[in-house]
C-alpha cells in the first residue's frame, strides 16, 4: 500500500483551505507567525482579534495577515492564490489561470507577476558552487522559413547547471539569465555574478569562455563539433538536459516569449526545477509571498 507520507502534498490536498477561506487565512497566519501572532510594527504579542483582523494593544497599529506582503492589494482571495499557486507548479499562462480561477486578465497576469517575483528571490541559487555547467541557448522568436540558430528576434539566454553530490544529500540546480550578447566580457561577468570563485566550470568551446582560469575558475572546456561529451566528468548534459525540459514547454505555454517576460519566465522554470522533489510545493511558495519584508508597513500618520 502506498504510504501518505511518501505523496507529495498538490493541489488535492488543500481542498479544505480552497472551500473556506477562515482555513486559508488560518493557514497563512500559521506560515507568517509559526510562535504567535505579533504586531508588524513594535513586534508585540499583546493583540486584539478584530472580527478578521487584528489591533496592536501597545502601538495600536491595525493589520491582518496579508498587510505587508506580496497579497496584499490584490483582489483574489486567499484561496485563489491556492489555486493559482497550484497551476503555477505545473505552468500556467495568464488566460490558463483567469479561466481558472474566475478573474480579469489582467488581474491573472498581474499575479502571475507577483509569483515569479517573489519565487526570483530563491536563496537556494543565490551564488552556485562545486562543479558548475554553462551553456547558452536562444529562445522565442520562431520565424518561418528560418532555420539554424540565427539569433533574429530570439532572446539569449545564458544558464548555469550545479551538479548535485548523492552522498552529501545536495540536489543539482540550475540558474538561467537573460543576456545581451556572447562577448567574453558578458560571459566572463556572468559567471562571475553567478558562480563562486575558485569553482570548476564546464562549457563547450566557444571562445569567449576562454579566460576563465584567469578570473579564479578551473575551466574545462570541450569542443562539441568534435565529440559530444569529452569524458564522463567533462560534458554539459546537465544544463543541456534542462534546455529539454524547459524550452519546449515555454514555447508551448506562452504565445510570446519576449526580452520583458523572459526574466520572470525564467525565475518561475528554475524554481520549478530545482524545487521539483519538495513534498509541500503550494507551502513553500506562500512562504516567499507572506515574508514579512515583502512590503514595508507604513507607519500611521
């Protein structure tokens, strides 16, 4: 029989939090304040209940559980965030999640917005380690009878793969990013910004990688017109094996896939890939939206 606690919690199990919204809330408040509610201003524990709000005794600021984060100011109930959270683990356009959910376009790509920006601030791949794959791909800008990998309306993406260690328990991540050419100071800059010295980087032999054993970076380049892996260390299948999950399903999701939605496109395919083996998907992305730092709380006037 198959073990519950081996499931990973979807969209199904937050059935009870999506038909009541006081669950939703409660749900919330628990993710926000796991020691107890306290005020977002002086941080007291000394609160009044306020039907669905709450008053602070000491410095009498009013709030709730969404004042001050990335909910706040939306016209989507919690549980729709549910939902939207849901579709968001498995991908979702804007017209995808405004017949889901029931509401306006642009209130669907505006949350949307809001997801992907909170999820690109992913401490888990701040700053990649340890053994590191790079490659660049270009995406988006299909045009008729084009063929080859002409850069003509396309955008340049450049993505970093960790490889990931079994016997110390860490998982591979990836990392993509939005750049303006290949020049080797655009490349040399990104892995700087990206990957921490003293770190060996594989890549494919393109000659702007060239130079990075100077910059800090054991580099082990191969040429891919040659051999399509080196040896079983020296290759970029990890990163290439991302592209193939990724791009396809960007392509079939979004109808255009420009320089502006690109970066946040981005961020949400990398969340989703490296955070794919997370038991609690829907738990971990209200994390990053109720942080308390998401929003400043003005103080009263």
């Amino acid at each position: 029989m198959h073990s519950p606690t081996l499931r990973p919690r979807g969209l199904y199990d937050y059935r009870a939090y999506i038909a009541n919204e006081s669950f939703a809330r409660s749900l919330i408040e628990a993710l926000r304040w796991p020691d107890g509610i306290r005020c977002l201003r002086c941080t007291s524990d000394a609160i009044w209940q306020m039907a669905d709000d709450y008053r602070c005794r000491s410095c009498r600021y009013h709030f709730s559980a969404i004042t001050g984060t990335a909910l706040s100011g939306s016209h989507l109930t919690l549980s729709q965030w549910i939902v939207a959270i849901g579709l968001f683990k498995v991908g979702v356009n804007g017209l995808g999640l405004q017949w889901a959910i029931g509401c306006h376009y642009r209130t669907a790509l505006r949350t949307l917005r809001v997801l992907r920006t909170a999820v690109a601030t992913d401490p888990l791949i701040a700053k990649l380690s340890g053994e590191v794959e790079v490659d660049e791909a270009y995406v988006g800008g299909r045009q008729k009878a084009q063929r080859g990998r002409s850069p003509k309306g396309k955008t340049i993406v450049l993505g970093f793969k960790q490889r990931g260690d079994p016997s110390s328990g860490t998982r591979g991540l990836a990392k993509t990013t939005v750049i303006p050419d290949v020049t080797r100071e655009t490349l040399h800059g990104k892995v700087q910004e990206h990957v921490v010295d003293g770190s060996t980087v594989y890549s494919d032999g393109l000659k702007s990688y060239d130079g990075l054993t100077e910059l800090g970076y054991q580099h082990l380049p191969f040429d891919h017109s040659v051999q399509f892996i080196q040896t079983d260390v020296i290759h970029t299948q990890g990163i290439e094996g991302h592209w193939g999950n990724t791009k396809p399903l960007m392509k079939a999701r979004h109808r255009k896939l420009t320089h502006q939605n690109m970066p946040g496109i981005l961020a949400e395919t990398d969340f989703r890939s490296n955070h794919r083996l997370d038991e609690d998907f829907i738990s971990l992305v209200l994390r990053f939206l109720v942080r308390s730092n998401a929003v400043l709380c003005p103080p009263s006037a």
